[in-house]
C-alpha cells in the first residue's frame, strides 16, 4: 500500500540517503540513515518553503532529531528511520499555514495530502538541482563538508558582525545610548529573519556581502563572475523551493507575492521599527547549491564531469586561496584549521580510492569462486 510505498521513495528512491553501514558476520546491513542534505532535499522537492519552513529551519528539526547514537563515520551523523519520522512531526508542528489547523494529526494530513505524496516523488531535471543532487557531487560535499563549514561559519560571523556594527550605529543615530545599544544586542534580539534565538553555529545564515567578501578574499572575481551575479545566485536558489501548484496549497496568495517581495529586496540592511531586515541570506546546504552555481560560473566545459570540476572549483580556487588568506593573519586561527580540514579530506578520499581499487581487485576471485592469491 501508500504506507510500504513511502518509505521507499521518501527514505531512499528521492532523498539521495547516506547510507552508514554497520555489517554483522554474516553481512547483513544493519542501519541506514538520513543525512542533513537528503532531508535538505526532501525538504525542497516537498516544497516547504512555501508553508514557512527554510533549510535552516530543516537544519534546526534536524539538529533536534539526530540521535547521539545515530551511526556515524566520517560523514555527518544521519536521521535513523525512526528519527526520520519524528523529524516529520516536528515539521507537521511548525508549518505556516493561512487555515486554522491546531492538531497535530490535521497538519500530518496536511502534510502528506498536500507535499509529500504530490511532490517527493516527482522527478526534476532542472540543471542545477541535478549537478546539485549528483552521486558524485554527494560524494564530495561528504568529504569536503568539515573544511567548508569553517568557511561558511567564517564568512556568516564576520556577516553577523556587520550587523551588529550597522545596528549599533542605527540606534545611535536614534539617539540610544552605546551602553544601551550594546545592552539590547545582548537581550537576544534576533539577527536572523528565520531563527528567532540567539546565534549559533548551527543557526547561521551567510549574507550576500560575506559571501562577496570570501570570493574577494579567494580572487574569485574575475571574467563573467562578477560581485553583480550574486544577488541572482542568491534569488535564485532561495525562490527554487517557493513553488506551489494551486491544487496543492491554500498559501498560493502569499506565494504570488514572493516574486514582488524579491525585486524590492535591496542587498542593504536596513531596520523597520525595532526589526532588523537582512540582506538575502543562506543557510549551509544553500551554500553548496551556491558553490554549484560558482563552478557553473568559472568552468563551464560540458565535457568534463561536473564532480571533477565541483572538486576542481572546491579544492583549487577556494579552499587553497582561503588557506592562503587566512594563514596571514597571525591572530587568526582560520588558516590553520582550513589546513587541517582539507588534509583530513584528502586523507579520506586517498582511503576511499584504496578500499575502492582492492575492491576491485578481488572481483575476479569472487567471479570464479576462488580466492585471490
């Protein structure tokens, strides 16, 4: 039935999962789990974005849901199938909706009705979310995640410095006090339009000037990359979730004002009363979808496989040139710590190629039923 029908394609045929084995003597595969970019996924082909949940907020449920004990490599740990599910009611408990659905099981059916039976197992062969959603691509985001993290949380805390800096002189001008001013940055005001708690590196959002900002300090800007393209890659990928059809959604009147929303959005911060209003901001997983736009940008050649460039892109022109940046700064520890998560990476990825390569070798023994000598 439906029930049988929706682990398949939910857990497995669309959410790209990550499978952490652990195998007893006689093989069997004990666990499989989610990651954080297959619930991401799940997330985007559902089209949560359109009842008010953003990847961070799929990032936050996911945090919540993961299990200490959930398996874990060198990867991320990942959603156990019973965690999956509890990540479902907490996404049912916290969706916006325009009707008035106050239990629990009305969103569940709201849920499945109205996103995931519609929408999960839908195909999509839109360019960006296919190279974005590779095997391969996958593979590397794995791999490089550690390195990238610290380049994300680098770049959203010198954002959210900004920030702060524009706040204080906002208030200042409003005739507050600095003592006041830094008072009330300390009262837990939000920074972020999504996650109205303090910040933390689990709730970070990375603006259009930081990532300006890690492109200029990789020397990234050159050609048809151009600071001008960001707010179209931004908009872009943050709009790639806000389809919804009709039939499926009563919050199709907000939905047809996003587009007019967008085009007013200025690249500026600014405040509205006591609120702060960022520029377009993103959370981690937004940021891959970014960097696969980047790699788009600055090779284009179709004939070369695309993980290759993505790697080429991640490794070559932003990871070394960030490493370079940063280790000339004497009081920073960024430097070092970039260096570290690209060694471990590559050490992962040599391991990887060695296990892959005695794998293969010991096919032809397996083929004719002996053993290898």
């Amino acid at each position: 039935g439906r029930s049988g029908h929706s682990r398949a394609s939910v857990l497995a045929s669309r959410a790209s999962v990550t499978q952490h084995r652990t195998r007893g003597k006689d093989g069997e595969l004990r666990s499989v789990t989610m990651d954080l970019r297959a619930l991401t996924r799940f997330a985007r082909d559902c089209r949560l974005r359109g009842v008010g949940l953003a990847p961070i907020d799929i990032e936050v449920i996911f945090t919540e849901t993961c299990s200490p004990q959930s398996p874990k490599n060198d990867a991320s740990p990942g959603l156990t199938f019973e965690a999956f599910l509890e990540a479902l009611v907490m996404i049912a408990s916290r969706l916006k909706l325009e009707t008035n659905l106050e239990r629990l099981t009305e969103r569940l059916q709201y849920l499945f009705e109205r996103h995931v039976w519609p929408h999960s197992t839908k195909r999509n062969d839109q360019m960006l979310y296919t190279l974005a959603y590779d095997a391969g691509t996958a593979l590397l985001v794995s791999r490089y995640e550690r390195p990238l993290r610290i380049v994300f949380q680098t770049y959203a805390g010198l954002g959210i410095r900004a920030v702060m800096y524009l706040r204080s002189v906002t208030r200042s001008r409003a005739g507050m006090s600095d003592a006041a001013s830094v008072k009330s940055m300390q009262g837990g005001d939000s920074l972020c339009p999504v996650a109205e708690t303090p910040v933390d590196d689990n709730r970070l959002l990375l603006d259009i000037r930081g990532c300006e900002t890690m492109l200029e300090h990789a020397g990234l800007f050159s050609g048809v990359l151009t600071a001008a393209c960001l707010p179209d890659i931004f908009r872009g990928i943050e709009q790639a979730g806000m389809e919804v059809d009709e039939e499926t959604s009563d919050s199709e009147s907000e939905d047809s004002d996003s587009e007019d929303e967008a085009d007013k959005r200025e690249d500026e911060s600014s405040t509205i009363g006591d609120k702060l209003v960022l520029p377009s901001s993103i959370a981690f997983q937004e940021f891959i979808d970014v960097l696969v736009a980047l790699t788009l940008y600055r090779d284009p050649n179709p004939f070369a496989p695309f993980p290759q460039r993505f790697e080429a892109f991640v490794v070559g022109r932003l990871l070394q040139p960030l490493i370079a940046h940063w280790s000339k700064q004497s009081d920073s520890e960024v430097g070092p710590s970039l260096l570290k998560g690209l060694e471990e990476a590559r050490a992962r990825g040599k391991k990887r190629s060695s296990n892959l390569a005695n794998f293969k070798s010991g096919l032809p023994a397996l083929a004719t039923g002996g053993t290898k000598k």
